[in-house]
C-alpha cells in the first residue's frame, strides 16, 4: 500500500466514524423547523430548547442518574465476587473437572441471549415487587457481569507466574494476604479492562432494561432514548440531544481508561 | 494445575486449608451466577413445555408437551423470521469480517495519525446501539435525512430514497449500521493478532521476493486463523441474537420483513403474553447459536478458551 492510498483510507475512515456523530451534534442544536427543513453541516442559528426539553419534560436527568446507579454498583459488585472465584480457578486444584466445568459455564453465560433470561426476570422480579424498580435491575446485572468477570480474570490471573506468589507462601504469608499483596497489583491491567468491557456493556444493555422497567424512576439511558421514538412521530431534536449527553459518560470512561482498551477488547483471543 | 502448587501443598493441612480457602473463593459467584443466569435458564426450559400466559406468579402453567414447538414450527412467522435471522447474521457477519481485517491492518501500519484512527473507530462500538440506531434512522429518513440530501447533493442520486421504507432495502440498511457499528470489534481483534506476528518472517518473505499480496495470503491470513476463528464465534453468536439496532430502527417492519428471531421472541412473550411460545423461540435461538460456534470451532480449529495458551 502506498503512502498517499493509507493516507486516504485514514481519512476516509476518520471521516466514516466521526461525521455522523458530528451531525448528531449539530442536529441537536437546530430548532424543531430547520431540522424537517433539511441537513446543515453546522449549527447556524443554534438553541438549547432540545437540551431543556430532554431534561425537562424528558427525564433525561434520571435516565442518567439511574444508568451510572445500576452500572456502577452492579460492576463493582461482580468485581468483588467475581475476581476471588477467577483466583480459586486459576490457582487451586479443584476436585474432579469442577475448575474447567465452571470455567465453561461461566462462557455458556455469554452465548445465552438475553431474551432467554428476560421472561423468567420479569415474572421473578414482579413477584418480588422489584419490577421497574433500580435494585431489580442490579441483581439481574450483578449476575451476568460475575459470569464475565469469572472469565476474563480467570485468564489475566492464570498469566502472573505462580512462582511470585509461592515465594511468599514459602515466607509463611497466607492465601489470602498473597492474593492481596501480590497478585492483585499485578492484576490491575487486567482488571481494568475486565471493568471496561462490564461497564460498557451494562450501560449499552438494552433488551434487558427495556422489559424491567416501564417509568423515567428506573429507564436507564437506552431504554429513555427509545422511548423518544414514538409510534408516529419521532422527537429528532431532543433524541440528538439524548444521543449527545447519552455518548458522553462512555467517552470519558473511554478516555480514563484508553491504555487499557484495545486488551479489554480482545482479551482471550490473543496471547 | 502444576507442579509448583502442588508442591506447596504437600502437607495435608496445607492441603486442607487451601480446599477451604477455594471454597469461600468460589461460594459467593456460584450463587449469584446460578441464581440469577443458571436459575431463569432453567425456568426458561420448563416454561417451554407448559403454557404460560400471565406473568402472575399465582397463574396456572399447564404442561403442555411440546406443543409450543409445534406451534412454532407450523408458524410462517416464526420461519420468516429465522430466514431474517439467517440474512442478517450472514452478511453481517461476512461484511465485518471483510471489513474488519482491511481495518486491522491499515490500523497496525505505522503511519502518522495511527492514535486517531484507533480512537475514532473504537467510537461507534462503545456507544450504545440504541443511540447509533435512532441516529441513522433519522439519516436514513426519506424525507429530511442527512444521508439523502448527500446522495443527492453529490449527485449519486436523482431523489430522496425511502432506505426504510421496503422490506429488503429495510433489511440491509439495517445490516449496513450494525456493520459500521461492530466492524471496529473485528478490526481490534485483527490488530492484536498482528502483533504477535513474528516480524522476521515478513523480513524473509520480502527478501525472497514475496510482493504485499503474496505476503497478506500466505503469512498474515494463515496465523491470523484462530483469532480469526474467536471473533467469527463471537460476531455470529452477537448478530444471530439480534435485536436493538432492529427494535430501534424499524420494530421489525414493514411487515415483518426485518423480525429477528429475538424480536419475533420478545414480541410474542411480552405483546402477545404468550411466555410459553416466547421461551421456545428463544431456546431455539440458544441451540443455533451452539451448533453454529461448535461449527465454526471444528471447521477453524480455532480455541476459545484460555487453556489454549
């Protein structure tokens, strides 16, 4: 390839991915006219009417409020349960084939599609009265990201040489404060990209918080954009809007956490 | 595991304390992980044989064999969205794949402005899908979109085009904004398997006289299979489950010409309150998705898991 051709084919591709984003943008500073008048490249005559009626009449601000509740809390908790089991499996030697028996179960989780957990969710959650309710949410959360997190961290743990940690068995240190010593330093790229992967799939779940919840009191950020399309008539100016301030929480999580991303990505795929 | 843990633990009360120790390791994530995904799995299998139409705890479930299947399988519905289903997950996925290696190695070239091009492609994957998909329905809208006053503008088109408006120009639009979302997703997956591409054996092709092509075909393709293998599992398993970018885009129509099975699953369990049928669509979706990656698996001879190392 030449120079000029994969230059060209950057920009191309800048272009692609960014543009429509840029539009999004701009969209979501037009007046309700000029937007069914046709597309501008840049908000001439711009307003934040979009902006005030997505968090006025709109509830966007407790979209927001409930997505980083359910995300953060149900993230962190997985995180807690799930990286003391991925060390159980990857340095223990369990009875049987239990270690490789959870280890796949904790990978069927992945391929089990979301509509095949959601009518169970529905009826367990109303008979409990958590039902369009945060908590419910969590729970559901909880237990699908502890699956994830068994699995991702199961890998990155496996990777740190046993040897490290046996120097300080030998030394006369305890499992326990070898795991909290010296291995969960060691594991914290790992855990970073365990904990991107999580938050972004939480917060982007859609299917999920779509059928638990029905009011703004607990609609995280997807299902609260969705429910701007209506039957009939869409409301494309606070819809941008909702796009905009929607993208924003990933962009700086994706920001903070940039080194960490590309690994969290692939992770099991590549050694 | 290996010898070195082993031989720590020796001594049988070593022995004893470790086994206690994994125990309370492992307790906590074993019940959450089978109350909240192994339990509804369950649940889910039984309530396929039985009829259920209310989410009321108290309502009657009677056993109904597998009447539920058989209705399924008689239903036009059911076998047009599974035709749906197929399209997608096949274009879409051959697109990515196609897409996505292209992507992956101008992303592994060195070249100046690398970092942006990584940043900028990571975007459409991190956002969520609901957000993507409001956003190119309103591009492809016939009457005011964005996309349609480009065409025209730039002349490749006479007129405004309805993208949504018929069933198989629906379809593929909604195939062609899953793709510009996910294709990122392969890219990376190409990028880190480039990386670990010994460079001298491009150095010796070179020297051997092996042109880019030559070198692309018999050295990047062949090693790049199991990552390759990963992420055609991963992606068709994604894009056979679909079901935001289509409930946002088009709710399946017009005239159920884009249903998914997911769709066709959610709409039956929670519009139609038949839970029953809905539990069995959605099985069905869970054994394509095995037979396919267990396909794929033995074909590619790729491995999915970390023992692989």
């Amino acid at each position: 390839m030449g120079r000029f051709l994969k230059g060209l084919a950057l920009v191309v591709i800048v272009i692609c991915c960014l543009l429509p984003f840029w539009w999004l943008f701009v969209v979501s500073l037009r007046h309700r006219v000029d937007i069914f008048a046709g597309p501008a490249a840049w908000p001439t005559n711009p307003t934040t009417e979009n902006y005030q009626a997505l968090f006025g009449q709109y509830h966007m601000g407790s979209f927001l409020i409930n997505s980083l509740v359910v995300v953060s809390v149900s993230v962190i908790i997985s995180l807690l349960i799930g990286t003391p089991a991925a060390y159980a499996l990857a340095r223990f030697d369990l009875p049987g084939r239990l270690g490789s028996v959870g280890l796949m179960s904790a990978l069927f989780v992945r391929m089990v599609p979301a509509i095949l957990l959601v009518v169970p969710f529905y009826i367990a959650l109303g008979r409990f009265g958590l039902l369009n309710n945060r908590l419910g949410l969590i729970i559901i959360y909880t237990g699908i990201n502890t699956s994830f997190v068994i699995w991702m961290m199961q890998s990155f743990l496996a990777e740190i040489p046993k040897e490290i940690e046996e120097a300080a068995l030998v030394d006369g240190d305890s499992r326990w404060s070898a795991m909290w010593r010296i291995i969960l330093p060691l594991a914290g790229p790992g855990l970073a990209a365990t904990a991107i992967f999580a938050v972004i799939a939480t917060y982007n779940d859609f299917l999920i918080a779509l059928t638990m919840t029905s009011t703004p009191k607990s609609q995280t950020v997807p299902v609260g954009i969705s429910t701007l399309i209506g039957k009939i008539q869409v409301e494309w100016g606070p819809m941008a809007a909702a796009g905009v301030i929607g993208a924003v929480p990933i962009i700086i999580f994706a920001t903070i956490v940039q080194r960490h991303f590309v690994r969290g990505m692939t992770m099991g795929a590549v050694k | 595991m290996t010898e070195a843990t082993v031989e720590v633990a020796t001594k049988p009360r070593r022995a004893r304390r470790e086994g206690r120790t994994a125990f309370f390791l492992l307790v906590p994530a074993v019940v959450v992980v089978l109350g909240v995904v192994g339990w509804p799995l369950v649940t889910t299998v039984l309530n396929s044989f039985r009829r259920v139409e209310s989410a009321l705890p108290k309502a009657p479930k009677p056993f109904v064999g597998l009447h539920n299947y058989a209705y399924i399988l008689s239903d036009s519905d059911f076998w047009n969205a599974v035709r749906n289903t197929l399209y997608f997950t096949f274009f879409n996925t051959g697109l990515e794949l196609i897409l996505g290696v292209g992507l992956g190695v101008l992303m592994f070239q060195p070249m100046r402005g690398r970092w942006l091009l990584r940043v900028a492609v990571i975007l459409p994957w991190a956002l969520p899908t609901v957000v993507n998909a409001a956003m190119w329905r309103y591009y492809m809208n016939a009457d005011y979109g964005p996309l349609n006053a480009f065409l025209v503008q730039t002349g490749l088109r006479q007129d405004y085009y309805s993208f949504l408006g018929s069933g198989t120009s629906a379809m593929n639009s909604v195939i062609l904004v899953d793709v510009w979302k996910n294709t990122s997703l392969v890219a990376f997956f190409v990028l880190a398997g480039l990386q670990v591409i010994p460079k001298e054996l491009y150095e010796s092709a070179e020297i051997d006289g092996a042109g880019a092509l030559r070198r692309f075909w018999s050295i990047t393709l062949p090693l790049l299979r199991p990552v390759l293998a990963v992420v055609l599992v991963l992606r068709t398993i994604e894009a056979f489950k679909v079901f935001d970018v289509i409930y946002v885009m088009t709710r399946g129509g017009p005239a159920s010409s884009t249903t998914s099975l997911a769709l066709y699953a959610y709409k039956t369990a929670f519009s139609d309150q038949l839970f029953g049928i809905g539990s069995a669509i959605s099985l069905v979706i869970v054994l394509f998705c095995l037979s396919l990656s267990l396909f794929y698996i033995r074909a590619l001879g790729g491995s999915m898991g970390p023992e692989q190392s």
